[in-house]
C-alpha cells in the first residue's frame, strides 16, 4: 500500500555558488556523503539540485519537515539512489509504517527532479 508520495523540482542555477556560499549551504542543507559525491562529478550542481529535490519530495510524501542534514541520499553499488534518515529521524519510517521508499531523481542542465514513494505492506 502507498503511504505516501512526494515530488520536487529544483532549477540547477540555484546550486552554483561560489567556495564560500557553497561551504555555508551545504553545512545547512547537505549531508558529508552528498557533499563527497557532488564534488567528484564535473557538473556538481546537477547533484546538489537533485539531492535538495530529493530531501524536499521525502518531506511532502512523510507530510512535514524533516531537518536537511537528517535526510540524506546515497546510492546502492549499481547507482540506484536511496534515502538514508540519519539519528534522531532514523526510525522515522518505520515508526510510519513504511516498510519500502522508493527514490528516483533526474537532472538536465536546467532543472532537476525528484520522486518518492513510501510503501507499507
């Protein structure tokens, strides 16, 4: 059964920010892993866009805010993207009932998208 569902779209030219602002945004919004993986790709901003998508759709399909930095993306040894919540959030699904989250995210050099879907049994 769908327990939830959340979708995000995020303009790419929002994530480009110099050194400095990038160093304060990402301690506000992203987790040390995202920040890893973002800045070893060559267009780094399509990551960040989609990782900030990411954590927005999670917050629709749960119905509220869950702090940035306690929701994050990571990715399966094939590349598939997945949902971590990290402590205090991390019973979170399961204290929903959720028992499968499914994350897909998509990016262009313009935009980038975000779908989640919480499934129970």
């Amino acid at each position: 059964m769908i327990l939830g569902i959340g979708t995000d779209l995020a303009e790419v030219a929002r994530y480009r920010f110099d050194a400095e602002k990038l160093a304060l945004f990402a301690r506000k919004v992203y987790t040390e892993e995202e920040m890893r993986y973002a800045m070893t790709k060559r267009l780094w901003e399509e990551r960040l866009a989609g990782f900030f998508a990411a954590k927005e759709s999670a917050r629709k399909a749960f119905g509220h805010a869950i702090p940035w930095r306690r929701v994050g993306v990571t990715h399966e040894k094939s590349g598939k993207p997945k949902l971590v919540f990290l402590a205090p959030y991390d019973g979170l699904p399961a204290s929903r009932g959720v028992t499968r989250i499914h994350l897909t995210i998509t990016h262009t050099a313009t935009m980038a998208s975000a779908v989640v879907i919480l499934e129970s049994d």
